[in-house]
C-alpha cells in the first residue's frame, strides 16, 4: 500500500546534488519493495538557486518545504560564491529555511558502525559500539539572544557582547523533544549545562528538573556541567545515550562526538520545528554534516552514506516509518562490510569506489536483507 508521504529534495551545490541523486536510489528501492511511497517535490538552493533565479532560496520553494511532511537537504555552498554579498550568499538558503520553518531541534547521532571501528582517532574498545544522540537548542541562547553587538567607549575600549538568554518556554520544547527521543532509545538522558557559574545554566537545569518530573516517566535523568561532558566524550563516551544542550555548548559538543566516529561523509543529522497542535505535524529538515566539498565535487567520489543515513532519520522522525529506518541502517552497517568504500573511509583490504559503487552495495545489501 502507497502511503504517499510529501517528501521535499534540495540537492543544492558541489556534492550534495550526487549524494541525493544517490539517495534517491534507496528511496526508489523502498517504494519497489516495502509498504512506502513518495510525492516528490525538488527545489533549488544555495548557488544553484542563485545561478538559476538571482537568490539562494525563492519564496515558492520555501513554501514547497513548509508544505512537505518533511525535507531532504544536501549541502550548500562553493568558492565561486565567495564574492556575493552577505544576503547572496548559498548558506543563506539554509539559514532562511531554518529560521522560517523555526527548527529549534537539532539532532546529531554519532554512531560508529562495527566495520569502522579503526577510522576514529580513539582506542577501539573505547568507541565500538558507540551510539549517542546529540540534542541541539537551534534557535536561541548566545547565538541570537539580544543585546549582542559591538561598542566603542568615549576613551576608545571596544567591547564586544554577546547574551547567552533562554526563557523557561524554550527549555521546556527541547526538553521535550530529548525526552522523546530517551523514550525511543535506552531511556538515559543527560542534560548539560555550566549552572555553577552562568545564570541561564541554573535556569536551564531548574527547567529540565521540573519538566522530568511532570512529563519524565520512563527517563532516568541526570545534569553533568559542559566542561566535564566535553572530557567525558572522549573519555568514555558509551555512558551517554541522549545529550540536551543548549545552542552554544551543543555546536562544540556535537562536533567533538562527531569526531569519534572518524568521518565526515557518515555523518547524519535533523532539525525540528514544534508539532503543530491541529494536525499532529511539524516541520523537519534532514541533511548530512558535511559541506559541499568542492575538493571532489563533480568527480563522483563522494561518500553518499552521510546523506542516506539522513534520509533513515527522515523514516524514522517524520514518517514514522521505524522498520524501513532499521533496514536502512543495517544495510549501510552491512554495506560498509563489502569491498568497495569511498576514499574517507577507505583503509587496507579494501578496493577504491565512488559514489555509484558506494551506493550500489548499499542497494545489494537491501536484496539481500529483505531476501
Ligand atoms: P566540507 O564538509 O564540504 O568538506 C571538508 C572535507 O571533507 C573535504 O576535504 C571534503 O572533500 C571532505 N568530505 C566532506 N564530505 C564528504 C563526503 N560525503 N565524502 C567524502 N569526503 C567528504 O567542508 P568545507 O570544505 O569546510 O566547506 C565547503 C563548502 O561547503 C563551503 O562553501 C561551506 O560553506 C559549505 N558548507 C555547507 C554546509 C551545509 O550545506 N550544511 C556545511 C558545511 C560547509
């Protein structure tokens, strides 16, 4: 049965457009053989949009993404635009479709796959196995808050500023979203904060202690300070399952959990708006961690994995579709247990492919799966 899911695509620049053309072959795989289907819209953004219409995102296909179920994104992004005004620029797209479509939840899995054990810069047996989910406030905190700017006093002393502020309301939905989360996975949340030494830490922990008591069941909770769980990541980061943060720390502390797992072209993520009260949805856009990558855009060499595990997250998250998400993900652990690997991750034993190849023992791995 056809459940007809309105899917958006933005390709964007550089590689984006060939791990999405390549993605797309798993998506085509899933409406062949599994209950799922999907109406696809596509839209330009970043320098393709510019190239195209004179603008990284047109007001229609922002529209188009407010309108879907939910959004695939590849990445933006390229020297050739290096000289635009600030307004013109690719990663303007992203942003303006982040703060419209108000995704104040991002989510940063930092998984590493029992074939990629070697690729971290970690001991073995201190990342296999690793499977920890990162919980970004997206949309507030120190980036954003007001005052921020820049003064010069009367005797010439520039001081620069910036507020880290959050109001109890946007604690409470992104504790909301990690709760959730926590529930779906093995139930341990850890909110993190410096409430020692910064007032909106106390508030933070404060808010997150009383909405685990009123809507917590099922979550065992605990508070560790932002400088602590940055050494604990590295330490011994498998006693983590969901992390909570808010903006400022979240940026550090998801790049250092993403660096455990080895590469760049693995790594997946989502961003969340809130449920719409009416009709149960919300927006959400999915996309890989990393860039454009014109170093080897063009060239067919880029790792797809990144951005079809994004999509596995767009199953899970906003189609509620859990089975086909676990298919996918073991037919990449699967895949990466073949002898073809893109050349982020490739290591000894192995045979050089590009992303045709590295797509296609993907595809293998789900015949042979769902055999
Ligand atoms: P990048 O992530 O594009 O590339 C960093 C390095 O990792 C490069 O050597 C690249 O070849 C490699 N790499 C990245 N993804 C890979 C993959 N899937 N397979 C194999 N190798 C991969 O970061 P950058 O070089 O700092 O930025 C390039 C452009 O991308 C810039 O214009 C930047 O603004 C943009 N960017 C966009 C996004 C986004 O769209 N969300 C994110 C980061 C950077």
């Amino acid at each position: 049965m056809a459940s007809n899911k309105k899917l958006m695509i933005m390709a964007g620049d550089g590689i984006g457009q060939e791990v999405m053309t390549a993605t797309l072959k798993v998506a085509d795989w899933l409406s062949k053989h599994r209950s799922i289907s999907f109406d696809v819209t596509e839209g330009l953004v970043g320098g393709a949009a510019y190239d195209a219409h004179g603008t990284p995102l047109k007001d229609e296909t922002l529209a188009d993404a407010m309108a879907a179920d939910a959004t695939l994104f590849g990445a933006v992004g390229g020297p050739q635009y290096d000289d635009l005004p600030f307004e013109l620029k690719p990663e303007r797209g992203l942003l303006t479709l982040r703060k419209e479509m108000d995704l104040f939840a991002n989510l940063r899995p930092a998984m590493v796959f029992p074939a990629l054990v070697s690729a971290s810069t970690l001991k073995p047996e201190i990342v296999s196995g690793l499977n920890i989910m990162i919980v970004r406030e997206l949309t507030g905190g120190v980036y954003f808050a007001e005052p921020r700017g820049r003064t010069t006093d009367e005797d010439g002393t520039v001081r620069a500023f910036d507020t880290n502020m959050y109001t109890p309301p946007e604690i409470e939905r992104i504790g909301r979203v990690a709760f959730d989360l926590a529930r779906k996975r093995d139930g341990k949340l850890t909110s993190v904060e410096k409430s020692n030494v910064m007032h909106s830490g106390i508030l933070w922990r404060e808010v997150m202690t009383a909405l685990h008591k009123a809507e917590g069941e099922g979550v065992e909770m605990s508070h560790m300070y932002a400088d602590n769980c940055a050494m604990q990541l590295v330490r011994a980061p498998k006693q983590f399952d969901v992390l909570v943060t808010d903006n400022l720390f979240g940026d550090i502390l998801s790049d250092t959990a993403a660096m455990l797992t080895g590469s760049l072209g693995m790594l997946p993520s989502a961003s969340l708006g809130a449920v719409d009260a009416t009709t149960g949805k919300r927006h959400a856009l999915y996309e890989p961690v990393h860039g454009s990558a014109p170093d080897i855009a063009g060239k067919g060499l880029a790792n797809p994995l990144a951005e079809v595990l994004s999509f596995s997250m767009l199953l899970r998250y906003s189609f509620d579709q859990g089975d086909d998400a676990d298919l996918i993900e073991k037919a990449v652990e699967k895949s990466l247990e073949g002898e073809l690997r893109t050349g982020d991750i490739m290591a000894d034993g192995f045979t050089a492919t590009g992303t045709d190849g590295m797509i296609d023992q993907v595809i293998r791995s789900l015949d042979e799966l769902s055999r």
